[in-house]
C-alpha cells in the first residue's frame, strides 16, 4: 500500500504500529477476567427467564394456526 501524504504529510514518514505477541497467558487472563466480569453482574437471568418464554409464546401461536 502507498504511503499517502493525505494522512502524513508530504515527505513525512508513516510509523509502522508495533505488533505484539499474544501468549497463551495473555488468553488465560482474559477469559479469567472476562469470567469475573460476567460473574458480578451476570445477564443471562434474564434471557432465560424473559426473552426464552416469549419467544416460545410467539413461536407456538405464531405455528399453531400454521398446520391447520
């Protein structure tokens, strides 16, 4: 890809972004405070217990005039 002087300016330079290594580490301690996270302030109650049943209702009368 061309170096665009629209982002740079002419004849500046553009500096590559240093890339980092993800180690199996780095994944661990993000699923570990991704659990802890979803562990204080847990949202699946509520679609279990709301959105599920709705659905449900609306799938079984929707399907219910559906084979008759």
């Amino acid at each position: 890809m061309a170096r665009m002087h629209i982002m740079s300016g002419v004849g500046d330079k553009l500096d590559m972004p240093a890339i980092q290594r993800i180690t199996m580490a780095d994944l661990g301690d993000a699923l570990r405070r991704g659990a802890e996270d979803f562990w204080a302030k847990p949202s699946h109650y509520v679609l279990l217990a709301v959105i599920y049943p709705i659905i449900g209702i609306v799938l079984t009368l929707w399907m219910d005039g559906w084979h008759t």
